[in-house]
C-alpha cells in the first residue's frame, strides 16, 4: 500500500508539474508574438510618416513606392485623394491612411 501511494503521488507531482510548465511556456511564447508585432507596427507607422512626408515634397502622378526589403510602401493618387498603404512582408501588419490633396 505505501509503495503504490508513493507511486501515485510522483505521477501527481509530475502531471501537475508537466501542465503548468506547458501553460508557462504557451503564455511566454504568446507574449514574445506580441512584442515582436508591436514593434513591426511602430516600424510601419514611423514608414508611414516618412511616405506622407516624401508625397508632399515630391510630386507624382499615379504612384509613388518607396523600396524595402520588409514592407510594401506606396502612395496612389486617385481623384483628390492620395492613399498610402504599407504593408509587412512577413507579418500581418497593415497600415492604410487616405488624404486630401
């Protein structure tokens, strides 16, 4: 009896134990996917106001592109708008703005 006590009890230790270093582990990883798409926002807000500033000192007529290994940056002109879109290559980030000119 006292063995099969023992041995119930380290299989009660070692599943509770499992359980809450995996529920450890899933709440940090969800963190760090968080960061790491809070950054890549602030990234491409900060690509929206330099393409913002460029469209106004630079004149253009249908579309203006900025070129960047991580993100999509362009401005179209349509009508007497001007839409700037950025986009993230890799995340699931995307920013789009709408001006009058």
């Amino acid at each position: 009896m006292k063995k099969s006590f023992s041995l119930f009890l380290t299989i009660l230790i070692i599943g509770t134990f499992s359980f809450v270093s995996i529920k450890y582990f899933e709440l940090k990883s969800f963190k760090t996917n968080n960061i790491k798409n809070q950054i890549v926002y602030i990234q491409a807000k900060n690509h929206m106001n330099f393409l913002k500033k460029i469209s106004k000192t630079y004149d253009f007529n249908e579309k203006l592109e900025v070129q960047n290994s991580e993100f999509l940056i362009y401005a179209l002109k349509k009508d007497s708008n001007i839409h700037y879109f950025v986009k993230s290559k890799k995340e699931s980030i995307n920013l789009y703005e709408k001006d009058e000119i």
